[in-house]
C-alpha cells in the first residue's frame, strides 16, 4: 500500500514538474539550467551503500538540476533505494520524462510483449547529435554494409559518425537492478557535467532500454513487493519471469521467437549499435564477460580482442578506484549464438554483459561465499570477500561504475570501434571468396517445402539476404562434410587429397557443363533444379549465416560449456541445406527474395472424390489438420501410389471433402493437396484432431514455454494446465484426449509435492496487490499447493487406461516410469556421458508406427544428457558391451584361455542380437520365474526411434563417453490400458529450432486412437 501512495504522490510531482516548466523545456538549452549538488539524494546514496569499495566517485553523488527532475522526484524514492522495486509503467514514464525535460534526451517505443507492455529505447547525447540522430544512424547503417564503399569513404564516414553504446536492463526478471539503475544512469548522463560525462555525450551516443522482459518484470515487481508487505504469509514463486519462458528468454538469439527478441533485433537494424551490453544479476560482485572459450568460431577474430580489451579495461579501472571483486574470464564460455546479445556480436557489433550480485530484489543482507567464488584466481586477482553486507545500492553502485567507464572506453576510442565495425562488416562480405564457403543452398526439391521457407524466414529476420537462382546449376562440394551439410554420407577414404577445399573448377550455371572439367577428389558435382534457394556468403551478415547452418565440433579437451553446444539448422528443421565452397555460384543467375519467403499451395488435379495431402512431416500439416479440425481425415497405413505419383505412409486421406475448403487452407498454408476420384485401396484409420492438454507446475516454466510457443505459432489447439488441476480431476479421459508432459521435472518426489501443501492458500490471481499474475495464455487458481501428489499420479494413469495419450519429454518421463505405471522400462542417469545439448542422428526402427509417418530413415534430434531410457529387463548382454574383456588367465585377451588338467572347450560365441532383440530377451529358463510379470507381447514397449551407433551419433556439438547412449531408445511407444504413454529421450520441441522432430509428436496426437497400427507380430 506505501508503494501506491508514493505512485500516486509521485506522478502529483510529476504533472506539477512538467506544468512548472512549460511546453519549452525539450527544446531548452541544458546551459541555461542550473546544476549543483543534490545534497539529500547524495546522502541517501552513501546510507544505503554498505562499503566504500561497492562505489566510486562516478556514482556516489547525484546533481540536482533545475531544468530535469531527478529519479526521486517521480518515483518517490532514490534509485537503489531498499525495499522497493518500480513497475514498466513508472519506469517509462520517467525516461519519457527526461525527454521531455532534456534536449540530451529522446525516448523511442520498441514495440511491445506478447501482454502487451511497452519496451523502449531512450537515446542519450549532447543536444547536437540528438538534433541529427537520423544523420549517425545513416552512418553506421553504411558502414553496417560497406558493399560498394570505397576504403577512402569509409574513412571519411568513421571521422564523421559516432559509436553507439546500447545498455540493456533486466532480460532475467528476478535480476532487479538494471531497470532501476538505468534511470540514474540515464538522468545523470543527461545533467551531469564531468569531463567524463562531457566525453560521452559527445563522442558517442547512449542507448538505453531499461526493462527486455516487460511482462516477467512486472509480475517479479508484484511478487517482490507482496513478500514485502507480508512477510508472514508463503512466498510465492515467479512461476512465469516472462510470457513464455523464464531464464530462456537469454536463449532466443537464433529463433527470434519472443516479441522481445524480435523488437531488440529490429531495434538493432535501426541503429547498427557498436556495442550491446546486457545486463545480469547473479554471481559476485562484477563479472564483465569475455569467457573462457571455445569461442564461437564463425566470428571474426576482432571481436574476441574487443571483448577482451573492454573487460579488461573496466577491470582496471575499477580496480585503480579501490573496488573488489572485479573480474572476467571464467564463468561463460562465449560459444553458442543463441544469447540476446547476439543481436549485436551476430550482426558484427559487439554483445557483452555483466553480472552483478543480486539479493534478487531490493533487499540488504549478509552473504556468506562458498570459496569457489573467493578464491584467488590469475582472471581474479581481487577476488570477492569471504562474508558481506550487499544492497541494492552496492549493485547499482557496481553496473553503473562499470557501464560508464565502458562507455568512456568507447567514447574515447570512437574511431576505432567505428574502424573495428566497418572491417568486420567488409571481411563479412569478402568472406564468400576468402575462408569460404562462397554460398549456402537450399534445393528447390525439399521435400518439406513449408519447414524449408520456416527456416529460410528465420535467417531473414535475422536480416541474412536470400537470393533465389533462375535456373538450374552445378556446385562443387567437399565430399569431406557431413552428409546434414551436403557431403557424401560415407567419408572419403585414403585418397582423399587435402588442399583443394577451393577447386579452380568453373560452375557449370544453367544445369550444362561449359567445359569437362576435372572433378577433384575432395569434391563431388551437385546439381541444384531452378528456384534453389542460394544464401550468398558475399554479404554483412554472411557469418551469422554460416553459424547457424555449420556443424559444431567442440571439444571435450575445452573448458565445460555453458549452454548447448551444436545447433545446426538445417539438421535440426529436417530441411537439406548444402555448404558450397565453389566461388563459382556466385556467378548463378539469382533473384533477391524481398520480404518473407513463401510456398505457393493450393488444390492440384480435378478429382472430386478424395483429397490427398502427402505426408512429408512439413509442421504446416498439423496446422491444416486443426484449421480443418471438424472435417473427417484419414490416415494411410501404407505407402501407395495414384496417377504415378508416391504418397508416403501416414499421407492424409479427405473423402468427399469441401474442395473450396481445403483448397483455401491449403494456399493459406502451403500444403499441395492431390484431388483424385481414383478408388483408394491402402489401409487407413482415423486422423484426428485430438483435444490436447499441456501440464505446468507452480514452482517453475521454463521449458513448457517453447511448446507453447511452437503450438501458438502453429496454431495448434491446447489446455494450459496445471498439476494441482490434474490432481483433483479424476476423469481426465472426459476433458483430454492427450496430455503433455514437457522436461519441467525429472524428479519423482518434487512433481508429486509441488508447493508443499503448509501455511496459507496461495491464490494466482490478479488482485490490486498483484496486478501482473495472470494473463490470457497463462494459468490462474485458487491455491497453487500441493504438487501433483498421488492421486494426480492415480488420475493420470486412469486417463490413460481410459484411452488417452500421456507423452512424456526428458525428466517428466520419471511420473510414469518411476511412478510405476509402465513396465519394462528404466530411467538412468548417465555415468560417463557429457552430451550437454547437442545435435545426435537417430534412425526411424519402427516405420510402420504412426508416430513415425512421413520420415525417412534418419532423423537428427536435439539431445541434452539428463536420463537415459532402457527397455527391457536387462537381460542378454549385447556382445563386448562397454569394451569389457575376458576373465584373467593364459595368452593375450584374444588368445584361448585354456583351463588345466583337461581338454581345451571353447567358450560358446556370444549371440549377436540387434539392439531390440537384446532389449526384448528374456531367457527361456528366466522366464518361467518372471512368470506374471511379463506383460503380454502386444503390451511390450516399442522404440519408435533409435540413436545411432556410438560413431555416427554425433552431428554437432560435445559428446564424450558415447557408447553409453549409442543405440539406446530415444522415442519409445507403450500401451497402458486402452492408451498409450509416449516417452522422448530427446526433446521434440526445443527452443523452436528443431521443427523437424514436431512431427513425432503430433503424428503420436493426431494418430493417437490408432498407435497399436503396424506393431510387428512377436
Ligand atoms: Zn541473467
């Protein structure tokens, strides 16, 4: 209640400044205005900071100004004051304040979340270069692609320009600091007159958006202060930091699927920022990223120097000021593209970051460190001390310390980091001819066109240009590369002949050889049809291109990572992408595709009877099977073929459908339907449009998030609901008919405690005390205690007993292993493996499944090691399992071991069985013992989907300890009742990158009356 009165006290303040000053003030000269010290808030600044080396002589004051009202004036409280965190709303409001206070001062809208608040962008300078902002944006925007710029005029630009420095506050909504330090930062940028401060507004121009993720912000804002104003009651958790996921949101780089990421990449093609420093709360006191390595190794070598010269610059510095605790290197490792700030480091700018220590709000307490974090280290030679008192103040003290010098740093150096800029940019585009490869394709003959112009749209929102070829042409390709890039499937053996990555071989354009040219060893000819899509590595964002779409080996000599470690596109959306070395495709008769690319669909031939739609996997088919959701569909059994054209087991079958209909769905989508009134003889069942449930917790979502992403995006129908819902409905079966499990849990106990069920009821709700809990696509209830507990457990086995399917992702599949209701199944953890997100191949076992309809035999899917799945009893050793050797005894281990004082019996070979054979025996003499706890045959497990042998798993990424995941189930398939439980070792949904494993899942819904449907007869 205090908080609103000073709201409503200081927007009175607020509206009485602006009155006082008339309509005048943004236009006013800052020189006209008196500045002096603000005696009260500097006070109040060095009460609340709890040592002197949390400060420096940067920020332990503020001045007071008689034009531009001070942080206090509005919000009712200094900034970094305890106890009081501010909403999106207020914090807006006062840099739209400043605005209109200052003519240093402008405040541009971003755009908005997916609940609809404002992010924004306040740019700071002296009153000159805010007067022709547009003029320095132009500036970096050539420099950004320096195609036809002349070295002499990129020269006279970077004296001209400025670099642009872009502070952003608070992506992780627990990390609470930023928002509120960045309103000093912006107010004392703005006012303050130092020689330092004078640098900056001139030199450069400042960038500062002051909250990422608005929704999670404010909702961690209503959280916080409810436990202030009751610190009697339960605590409650931030179930959803953000609209979709929680720490994630710092994950999108690649996808762009969160408004947020969207509105700061866009932002970014509007400014072409020199630098993008993200700001974190977590670890003590001033972590200033550079990593450990592996860095990225698609980027420009400049950019690891840069990282290196900014972070220890500011080390330095604030080190010479007398602050502890500085340090860099350790930490992160600079690897994965995947981090907002990758809108900048992707786009050859700068992305950096700081942690700061946190109290996770506004709160002043003692620490105590483990000595992991106070050890003396040669990249911590000052390290943090053993026990503290840390405030909020210290941690604002700390970032804005640490971001001015940064700026300075850069202010100082302008014409450098605009040099660094333009050559990073220009060796981009002269990529193609230099280190290669000269193009990406994508064939015009996918056979999952819609997946295809998925991916393509998402490298042209992250600004990559996509040409489209006129004609059909050759390209030279390193037989060398994997096959998911375009090599051979099997590698060149010996006479492979190194150093002819580059052949001089001409491109055979338009589909005919000019001359017979020699093919080298290395290199195999491809022949590409005409509307091959051709990415162009002569271009500013070439390297961005080439990350995304590489192959990753890292490895596990380097330090430990600390995010995934492969994410290769093309392998992951199941779509054919070729990495071209041969310069001579840039010579291709080629079209600019402007805007998003699409894929024509539509109704073809004049049947009237039967509407065919091919089963390719492409995602859009599940979105045609919703939009149509009333229309009666069937599915294929077999593949068959009508007219000379094959249709692939699973293909849709519509009889006597609405041609109008689905011929609107269809070129809405994309999708080629077949209409034919030829009499279909294939096996079929019903293809449904099932009523799906996806289950979250209370205590946290953080993955259930890109499930829900992928399924909005998709426009697929479901329940959002939550475990204490399932606990207390016991006929599921009436409301569902699948539910999904998504890799929120892998523990047993915590699933079935939740939100232990002590003190008192915990509404989710919104009330005037939490505004921010609830939002349309989110989850409200009256109390969010007590977990899932048995009778969720109970209930959800019921459902499937009933019929309904229960699909289980990663860790959640310990509710029905280890909750007992499937048999001949195991959940271990990994004892060797390190497989810390990577990209694995796996192949289809069980074609003649549902779930497998429309794949090939390979399948590369995304995998992070939590539990390994294991079918069977565990009987039969497979053959020199584990490189185990013989017993001890005579000769060598491969020698007889001969037993004296009779005649030599060799040992019984050990049977070779494939891996389901050892998974599925039982011995004959064993089995009479396991009596009744064999389930009858047609009740046995059925893996859907294998990892391949331990030297063809890996695609991308670290992977050490192999064998111990090699061949084992990653998608398995068992009947319970008069339903199904579908468990994925893998993650069919993950981080919307993937879309090619989408359709395992939504074949197991849309067939999930059906799943029995090609079981083999044991
Ligand atoms: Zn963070």
């Amino acid at each position: 209640m205090q908080k609103c009165i000073g709201c409503l006290l200081s927007a009175l303040v607020g509206l009485f400044l602006l009155l006082a000053a008339g309509p005048v003030a943004a236009g006013q000269s800052a020189g006209a205005c008196e500045v002096k010290d603000d005696a009260a808030y500097t006070a109040a600044i060095r009460k609340n900071t709890t040592e002197p080396f949390f400060s420096t002589e940067l920020v332990d004051h503020l001045p007071w100004s008689s034009c531009v009202p001070a942080p206090d004036t509005y919000l009712g409280h200094i900034v970094g004051a305890p106890d009081v965190l501010d909403h999106v709303a207020e914090i807006n409001a006062y840099m739209r304040l400043l605005a209109s206070r200052s003519p240093r001062v402008r405040v541009f809208s971003m755009g908005h979340s997916e609940e609809g608040r404002e992010m924004i962008l306040v740019a700071i300078a002296d009153e000159a270069t805010i007067q022709n902002l547009d003029r320095y944006r132009g500036i970096t925007a050539r420099l950004a692609d320096p195609r036809g710029l002349s070295d002499a005029d990129a020269k006279a630009l970077i004296q001209d320009g400025k670099p642009i420095y872009w502070a952003s506050g608070s992506i992780h909504s627990p990390e609470t600091g930023s928002p509120e330090m960045l309103m000093e930062l912006a107010y004392r940028l703005a006012v303050e007159g130092t020689p330092l401060l004078e640098t900056i507004r001139k030199n450069s121009i400042v960038l500062l958006t002051p909250v990422s993720e608005t929704d999670g912000h404010d909702r961690y804002v209503d959280v916080y202060m409810y436990r202030k104003h009751h610190p009697q009651a339960n605590t409650y958790p931030l179930t959803w930091w953000g609209h979709y996921v929680s720490h994630d949101n710092n994950r999108d780089g690649i996808t762009l699927s969160l408004d947020l990421s969207k509105n700061i990449t866009k932002t970014f093609f509007e400014w072409h920022a020199t630098v993008l420093h993200d700001l974190h709360e977590s670890i003590p006191y001033l972590y200033i990223s550079t990593g450990t390595g592996p860095y990225n190794a698609w980027l420009d070598p400049i950019v690891t120097s840069e990282w290196q010269q900014m972070a220890f610059y500011e080390v330095e510095e604030l080190t010479q000021r007398g602050v502890i605790g500085v340090w860099t290197h350790g930490f992160y490792d600079g690897w994965a593209p995947n981090y907002m700030f990758w809108a900048a480091v992707g786009h050859n700018a700068i992305g950096r970051f700081y942690e700061t220590f946190s109290n996770v709000g506004a709160d002043t307490s003692e620490h105590s460190l483990e000595p992991s974090a106070t050890s003396r280290e040669w990249y911590r030679p000052n390290p943090p001390l053993p026990k503290v008192k840390w405030s909020a103040r210290d941690n604002i003290n700390l970032q804005q310390s640490g971001l001015l010098l940064g700026m300075y740093n850069v202010a100082s150096h302008a014409q450098e980091y605009l040099q660094n800029f333009y050559i990073k940019s220009k060796r981009a585009v002269a990529k193609a001819r230099t280190e290669g490869p000269a193009a990406w394709v994508f064939p015009a003959d996918d056979p999952r066109p819609c997946d295809q112009a998925r991916l393509l749209n998402i490298l042209e929102s992250q600004g990559i240009e996509i040409s489209r070829a006129q004609q059909a042409f050759s390209a030279l390709v390193p037989r060398t590369e994997s096959p998911a890039i375009g090599g051979e499937s099997k590698p060149v053996e010996a006479k492979e002949e190194r150093g002819e990555a580059k052949p001089a071989v001409a491109t055979l354009a338009g589909g005919e050889q000019k001359t017979k040219a020699k093919e080298p060893a290395t290199a195999a000819t491809q022949h590409f049809p005409a509307g091959s899509y051709i990415i162009r590595m002569d271009q500013p964002y070439s390297r961005f291109a080439d990350t995304l779409l590489d192959t990753q080996y890292y490895s596990p000599r380097d330090p430990r990572p600390y995010d995934d470690t492969g994410w290769t596109l093309g392998a992951l959306a199941n779509v054919k992408t070729v990495r071209v070395m041969d310069t001579g495709i840039l010579d291709v008769p080629m079209t600019r595709v402007e805007g998003k690319v699409t894929v024509s669909g539509g109704v073809k031939w004049s049947g009237h009877a039967t509407y065919l739609v091919n089963h390719n996997t492409d995602s859009a088919l599940a979105t045609f099977r919703y939009r149509l959701a009333s229309v009666p569909m069937e599915a294929a059994e077999e593949p068959f073929e009508v007219s000379g054209q094959k249709f692939a087991r699973g293909t849709f079958i519509i009889a006597n459908g609405d041609r109008g209909q689905i011929e609107a769905a269809a070129s809405d989508l994309g999708i080629s339907v077949s209409a034919t009134d030829e009499k279909l003889s294939v096996a079929r069942h019903g293809l449904e449009a099932p009523r799906i449930a996806l289950m979250h917790d209370w205590r946290e979502t953080q993955d259930d998030g890109w499930f829900r992403i992928s399924l909005d995006q998709l426009k697929i129908p479901y329940t959002y609901i939550a475990d204490t819902r399932v606990r207390e409905t016991p006929n599921l079966r009436e409301q569902f008919d699948a539910i999904i499990l998504p890799p929120d849990w892998d523990d047993l106990s915590g699933m079935l405690q939740g939100i232990p069920l002590r003190g008192n009821p915990m509404p989710w709700k919104n009330t005037p005390e939490t505004p921010n809990f609830f939002a349309p696509g989110l989850d409200s209830s009256d109390d969010i205690r007590g977990g899932l507990s048995y009778s969720g457990l109970a209930n959800l086995g019921e459902f499937v007993r009933q019929g309904g399917l229960l699909v289980t992702v990663e860790g959640a599949s310990v509710l029905p292993v280890d909750g007992g209701i499937t048999e001949m199944l195991s959940l271990r953890r990994p004892q060797r493996l390190v497989c810390p997100g990577d990209i694995l191949q796996a192949s289809v076992e069980d074609a003649k499944s549902p779930i497998a309809y429309g794949y090939g035999e390979k399948l590369y899917v995304y995998y992070r090691a939590g539990s390994i799945l294991n079918v069977g009893f565990g009987f039969g050793r497979r053959h020199a399992e584990d490189g185990e050797a013989r017993s001890s005894g005579r000769g060598s281990s491969t020698d007889p071991d001969v037993i004296q004082g009779r005649n030599y019996m060799p040992p019984e070979e050990e049977p070779k069985r494939t891996p389901r054979e050892q998974e599925l025996y039982i011995p004959d003499e064993i089995r009479m013992y396991l009596g009744s706890r064999i389930p009858p045959a047609d009740q046995f497990p059925r893996v859907i989907l294998r990892f391949a042998e331990a030297k063809n798993l890996l695609l991308s990424g670290l992977l050490d300890g192999a064998p111990e995941l090699a061949e084992k189930p990653a998608v398995v398939d068992v009947p319970h009742g008069q339903g199904h439980i579908l468990l994925f070792a893998t993650n069919p949904m993950w981080r919307n990158e993937n879309s090619g494993s989408f359709f395992l899942l939504f074949n197991a819904l849309m067939n999930y009356r059906h799943l029995d449907v090609g079981r083999a007869a044991k």
